[in-house]
C-alpha cells in the first residue's frame, strides 16, 4: 500500500498496532498471505479488496477482519485514516474467553462470510477510547503491561463483535449452531478428512440428516463445502508455496497426486500448474 506515514506500537512482535495515513488511491495486485489475526478500523474511506479470491467493496467507516493463512490484496482505496492491530495466536488465542469473542468465534476463522462491518458514530467513539487506552499502555512499560494490553485488546474485540451481531444478529436456533460446529471441525482436519460420513459421524447425524439441517438455512451442501475448504487452501499453496502439486496433494491428505490434480481441475477449470502460473504472470 502507498503508504504517507505510519505511527507504529509493539510488544514483543506478538502484539501491534499501527495507524496509518494513506495517499490518495494505492493498487496493489499481488496477493499477500496474512501471517497473524488482524483487525483494520477504516474510520473513513471507500476501496475494493480480495480475500481469499473474493472480492468486496466498502464505503464509510469499516471493521474487517483476517486470519492467518488468508490471501489478501488491493484493487483500488481513497482513504484518509486507518488502524491495523495485529496479534499472533500465542497472545491471545490461548486463553479461555466466552466463544462469540473467541479466535474461532464471530469475528475470525469465518472464510465463508462477508468480513466488513459497518461502524457508527457511537461505535467509533468507544473504538477511538480503547484505542488510546492501548497507545497510552504501549508506552507505559509498567507492572503487567502484557495484561493490560490482552485486556485492552479483549475490549475492542468484544465491542466489534457486539457491532456485528447488532447489524447481523446471530441465529441461535439449532441449524445454525450446527452448521458452526460442521464448518469448524472442517476448518480442523480438512487436510485428512475428506468425507460427509466422516464429519456427520464426529457430530452425531447421518450424512443425510446433516444434509437436511442445511437446506433449512440455505446453506451449500456438505459436500460442497468440504470441496471449497480444500480447494482454497490448494490454492493458498500453489501461490504461496513452492511445493510440487505432488506434495500439495499429499499436504492436503490425497493418496494419488493424479485424483488430486482431476478433483481440482474439475473445481477450477483449470489444472493446478495452469492456475499457479496464470497468477504467478498476473
């Protein structure tokens, strides 16, 4: 990104965060692998990102929301302020917090949905506080700094998350919890387990039965589903990776690199070594 200035906090390369004022308009093709969970507070602009080779537009003040392993990369973006705060998992992950703010909770670990929250005026008041609360304990270097920084960081999380659910309540009814469930044990063994049967089996339902809880929330089918989490991530190690599409096929748990290479062909429409150099000549 073209970037003007950036004023940049950080504890122990674990925890960051940095505000930064942009130029006018940046383009940035190429997609980059976030490394660590990130949280961008546009407070105000309008742009057009790629994630995980979909593509969003935004306008006014946003939240958006990445986690590691996601491809990331600018169209086009006017804008004036922003906010990135950065964590790895270590520093906040590991502990135990109520699952809607949880690193597989609302706001993370969600590929599948829109990752853009719209910000009031009233929300970007308690945003703009916790903010130089954060900034103020940066600086501090005193007794139990790391604490008081998760603590902080914990805040913004929860606030972000109770914006969302204000503007996209979440449905508790119990398609819906199960569908969680489903797409989190995917997210966990997607690499060696490759069927319903296998996912039904770990929740308790016949592959049929799971199928129906789908339809009733119009959800893609299981099937489906585990084809797009294996596809994205084959996808992720054809551009990011310099692993043969033998070794992608045995990384995401595929016996015959041929099956492999027909399954995504199929996906695609194109074959794996066409897709890496069409992105590699982009």
């Amino acid at each position: 990104m073209a970037i003007q200035n950036t004023s940049t906090y950080s504890f122990k390369n674990i925890f960051s965060l940095n505000k930064i004022s942009f130029e006018n308009a940046c383009v940035v093709n190429k997609n980059e692998q976030v490394d660590n969970y990130s949280i961008f507070w546009i407070k105000e602009g309008k742009g057009n990102y790629n994630i995980d080779f979909k593509s969003y537009s935004f306008d006014g003040s946003v939240l958006f929301f990445l986690s590691p392993g996601q491809l990331f990369s600018v169209d086009s973006e006017k804008i004036k302020e922003a906010y990135k705060l950065t964590f790895k998992r270590d520093f906040y992950c590991i502990e135990t917090h109520d699952k809607e703010i949880a690193c597989n909770g609302v706001l993370f670990n969600n590929i599948y949905e829109t990752p853009f929250v719209k910000t009031s005026k009233s929300d970007e008041q308690k945003l703009e506080f916790i903010l130089t609360s954060l900034i103020e304990e940066f600086n501090n270097k005193d007794t139990a700094q790391y604490d008081m920084l998760q603590a902080y960081l914990k805040q913004f999380i929860i606030h972000s998350v109770r914006i969302k659910k204000e503007i996209e309540p979440i449905k508790d009814d119990i398609e819906s919890a199960l569908f969680k469930d489903f797409s989190l044990l995917v997210a966990q063994n997607f690499r060696k387990l490759h069927s319903v049967t296998d996912y039904a089996n770990r929740l308790g339902l016949s592959p049929k039965s799971l199928a129906k809880h789908f339809q009733k929330i119009n959800a893609e089918k299981p099937s489906d589903f585990i084809k797009n989490r294996i596809i994205l991530d084959a996808k992720r190690q054809l551009i990011y990776t310099n692993e043969s599409v033998k070794q992608i096929a045995f990384n995401l748990g595929f016996e015959d690199p041929a099956y492999f290479s027909r399954f995504f062909t199929k996906a695609v429409k194109k074959s794996p070594l066409q897709f890496k150099a069409d992105h590699i000549n982009s």
